[in-house]
C-alpha cells in the first residue's frame, strides 16, 4: 500500500443553484494512476479545478503532499508539484508549440525582471537546459517537426500530445489529465497511453479523467467513482465494473 | 525648416517611448491601457512641478515616471480581480479625470492657462545647438529603452508575460506568478508614458490640460497597431508612420480648395482614422507582425516530416 498524496475531505462548490461538487472526499495514493469516472456533470473537471486553484470558493480542503493547498493560488499548487491539463486543450494561441514547452519550465531565473535585463549566468544556462528538454520533450511525442507551429494550426491529437508534454515539463510529483485521449484517433489513443504507462513508470502519479472503459482497464490501479458531485466508491477496476451502484449510476448506461 | 524638423522629430521621439511602453502592456501583456495620455500628462505635471520647486530636472523625469508606475501598479492591484476589459475601463476613467483635474485644481496645476517656463535643460549652454541637442537625447533615450525592452522581452520573462497575453489560467496552472506579471509589465508601461510626459514638458516648456487629450491615446494605439502590436520595432516605425501622417495632412490641407479652416484641422483626424482602417483591411497583424521564438536548427533531427509542414510565417 503506498500513501496518500492526495487527500479531499468534504470538497463543495456552488454554481447559482447547482451544486457541483457536494462534499466530495477521498484520497488519491501517490506512484499510481487512478482513474477519475463518473456520468456527466459528476464533478469530476470541476474538482479538478478546484484542486488546481483555479476555481476558486470551494469550501473544504485539499491536501497536497501533507500540505494544505485549498487556498492557495494555481502558480503555488503548479510549483508545489500538482499541475493539470486541460480539457480542450487549451493553448496560448499566439504562442508556438516550443514556446509552450519552454513556457512550462518551473522556476527559471530568468523569469525574474532583474535578471532579464541584467543577464544572469545562471539563469542562461537554466534556459538552455531547458531548451534541452523541451526538445527532447517534443522528439518523445513526435512533435519535433512542429515546434515553431503556433498551436492553433495543431491538429487535435498534436495538442493532446502537447498537454502532455509541457504538463511533465513542469517537473510534477502527480498530474491530473483531464480526457487526455478524447477525440483522438485510436492509433494516437494507443500512443498517448503507452506514454501514461512510461510516466507512472518514471514516479509521477497520475490521476485520470476517462470515459473510455478499456484505457480505465488497461491503465488505471484503481479507479475512483464519482455521481451528483460526491465520491461514489473506489476500488480495481474489476471491483468497480460488478460494483451493482456504479453500474446503476454510470457502467449501466453503457453496458446493458 | 531644420527647426521645424527638429521639433517634429523630437515629438516623434517621444511617441516613439509611448509607443515602446504600449507594446510592452498591452502587446506583449495584453493589458489595455486607454488612460496611457493621463500617466503622460502625470509625468508632465510630476516634472514640471517639482522643477519649478527647484528640484533638478533629471530628478523631475525619474520622478514622473515613478509616480506613473506607482499609479499603473496600484490600478493592476485594484482590478486584479475583475476581467480585463475593467483596467481598460478605470484607466481611461483616469485619463479623463486627470485632465479635468489639471484644469480645476489652478491652484497647483494653473488651471486652462496650464504651466509655462517649465526649465529646459542646458539650454543657456548650448544655445543654438539646443534643438539638436533634445532630439539627440529623446532618441538616444528611445533607443535605450528599445535595447532594455528588447532584452527583458526575449527572456523568459517576456514568454511569461505573452503567455499571460493569451490565457492567464495556462501561465497560472504552468507556475506563473501572474498578478506580479502583470504589475510589472502595467507598470513599465506607465513608467515609460510617464517618463515621456517628462520629456515632453521640458522640451516644449508649457504644458496644459489641452496638450492631454485623448486623441494622443487614439494616435499611439494607432501606431503600434500598425508596427505590429507586439513589435518594438513596430511601435517606432509607428510613431513615424503617425507623425508622417499627422503632419503631411497639414500640408496637404493647402492643396485641396474649398476647404475652412476647421475643415482642414479635422483633415488630421479623418486621415488617421482612414489609416486605421486601411491597416486593418490590408495587413490586421501591422507591419512587423508576431514574432515568436525559434526551436533552432537541430531541433527536428529525426523528424520523418520535417519540410511536409509549412513554417510558421513570422
């Protein structure tokens, strides 16, 4: 049993009238990929965004590493480890796929005003180091060739690719991918999750917004359940696919 | 003649800096400045009025551009929490309400009659050459600033800043500190309008309320629009372009019959708004367009499809 890196107690959030996530409690383990599901409208993005700072007004609390995260800004949680992606791939869109790499660099010296203007030994070679990775990054993913694309002439499957690679640019302990294989081909699909497998491998925790039952199956150690915003139940994924609740609530749509 | 070009030069100098500290906010931060002849008009007063005071003149430019800043700073802080359109808002509120300030409060400002025998620099010493010695020095300040700009923009502080530009919850989950991005980015841009305001007092001697109005803000964003609005290249050639257009106007006001006098003084405006519009119609991205930072040459080593994808146009 590995430990908690992750803990959610009693996570709520409001919209107007609609409660989007309504006490929702539980917590993730760290080196292992768990998968997020849940029907529509489960809260499952939502929490996301909560847990990243970018919503904020949740009330509640987040735990991160021991540490409590619920308050603090998306920058802060990004730099403690915990960076996410986004759904619909959202990009700069002014901004090339190497910029996007390079923009996912923590903590670079040069990002201070001061150095910028003076020059800083230190922060020059931060920065090619970087550009290292970043480059290696984009020859990982097959992207190399479009590096000084801007994003917006990235086909789907390209920006997927892309939120991948500047959210492990980051340096995370645990990344949460929000349907990093949608509305992708299923030859990428296949490619997108050999890669997920390679960067639990590595050490970083992943937690994992999907829809696809077979990629739960194939990827996921555990699987958590969520419905109207609560946490539903948790388990393997053979546990979750007879559980006669999830079935109901989600599995059942699909499978009966 | 020499004089007179030596006057619109200098003028053209200092949209130029304005032009410069535009980019910088809102080409390369996104952050709409409609206010930007209120920091000028602050650096105007800000010098004026501590020179006539005694203080020494480089004393009273550092100091209009740091009040400008301050000021820029304190309107990012208090919409920080309100979407952008809202600093565009509370800005030209404050451009507005400055002017009206300058010319209520005689007291401290001189009201409409405004501040005359504002001290020009080293102008005893160097007597004829003065003219030249301004226009020197407002394009050697110009320069300065486009090299120091030029730097801050091409490190990763300047790829921060673009990245807030263009999505701040993707600069913000990539562990930028937005807020202090922005402030800083606000506040270089108010520093230099207001440094500018500074410049332009000293080097006219007299400023009033008039010479703050807004059509400067119109001419400005007109400039760096058309340079490429994230382009320091662009924003001076243009301030050239506008000052071009501007003054060519008044002359060619006197080959077109049939016109009165107010006819011709609004010849000005309609030129520029054309222009506007042309720009727009013929080359939306302005002159220079985006540029943005190059992976390198080795980058695709071992790509199968290096050439199949076109380039990026920059």
């Amino acid at each position: 049993m590995t430990k908690t890196q992750l803990e959610i107690a009693d996570l709520s959030i409001h919209f107007g009238g609609i409660r989007a996530l309504d006490g929702a409690s539980f917590e993730i383990r760290s080196g292992i990929t768990t998968g997020l599901i849940g029907p529509n409208g489960a809260g499952k993005t939502t929490l996301f965004n909560c847990i990243s700072g970018l919503t904020p007004g949740a009330t509640g609390t987040v735990r991160f590493c021991g540490r409590e995260i619920s308050r603090e800004s998306p920058q802060e949680i990004s730099r403690a480890g915990l960076v996410r992606s986004f759904q619909l791939a959202r990009g700069c869109e002014n901004m090339t796929v190497f910029e996007h790499l390079m923009l996912y660099g923590p903590r670079q010296r040069g990002e201070s005003l001061v150095s910028a203007l003076l020059g800083n030994a230190e922060a020059r070679r931060q920065e090619q180091a970087l550009r290292e990775e970043a480059l290696d990054m984009a020859r990982q993913l097959k992207l190399a060739h479009v590096l000084d694309n801007l994003v917006t002439r990235l086909s789907g499957g390209q920006k997927k690719l892309l939120e991948i690679g500047r959210v492990l640019l980051a340096k995370p302990k645990m990344i949460l991918l929000d349907e990093p294989m949608a509305g992708v081909n299923p030859t990428l699909v296949q490619e997108i999750a050999d890669h997920l497998v390679e960067i639990q491998k590595s050490g970083i925790s992943i937690v994992l917004i999907e829809h696809e039952m077979e990629l739960i199956e194939r990827l996921c150690d555990e699987v958590i359940v969520m419905a109207g915003g609560r946490f539903l139940t948790r388990g393997s994924f053979s546990e979750i696919a007879t559980n006669r609740d999830v079935q109901e609530s989600y599995l059942g749509i699909r499978r009966q | 003649m020499t004089s007179y070009l030596l006057f619109i030069g200098t003028i053209t100098a200092i949209y130029a800096l304005l032009s410069l500290g535009l980019v910088v906010s809102w080409g390369q931060a996104g952050m709409v400045n409609l206010g930007l002849v209120g920091f000028f008009g602050l650096g105007a007063y800000c010098s004026a009025l501590l020179t006539y005071i005694g203080a020494p003149i480089g004393f009273g430019w550092l100091a209009g551009a740091a009040l400008a800043a301050a000021i820029g700073v304190a309107f990012c802080l208090l919409t920080r929490t309100l979407r952008g359109d809202y600093l565009a808002i509370v800005t030209l509120g404050f451009g507005e309400g400055l002017r009206l300030v300058e010319l209520n409060e005689r007291w401290l400002t001189g009201g409409s009659d405004g501040i005359s025998g504002i001290r020009p620099p080293l102008k005893e010493a160097l007597s004829d050459l003065y003219p030249w010695f301004y226009f020197t020095l407002a394009w050697a300040v110009v320069a300065l600033a486009a090299w120091a700009l030029s730097r801050i923009l091409a490190s990763p502080f300047g790829r921060a800043l673009r990245a807030v530009r263009d999505d701040e919850k993707v600069a913000a989950v990539a562990g930028k500190n937005v807020l202090r991005l922005k402030c800083q980015a606000f506040g270089i841009g108010a520093a230099l309008f207001g440094f500018a305001g500074a410049l332009y007092a000293h080097f006219t001697s007299y400023i009033s309320p008039d010479n703050f109005v807004i059509q400067l803000t119109i001419y400005i964003f007109l400039a760096v629009t058309a340079g490429g609005y994230s382009r320091l290249v662009g924003a001076i050639f243009g301030s050239l372009a506008v000052m071009t257009i501007l003054e060519s106007s008044r002359f060619a006001a006197e080959f077109i019959p049939g016109l009165s006098a107010v006819q011709i003084a609004s010849l000005r405006e309609f030129t520029i708004a054309v222009a506007l519009i042309m720009i727009m119609q013929l080359r939306p991205q302005g002159v220079f367009g985006l540029r943005n930072e190059r992976a390198g040459a080795n980058a695709s080593d071992g790509a199968p499809h290096a050439t199949a994808v076109p380039a990026t146009p920059n």
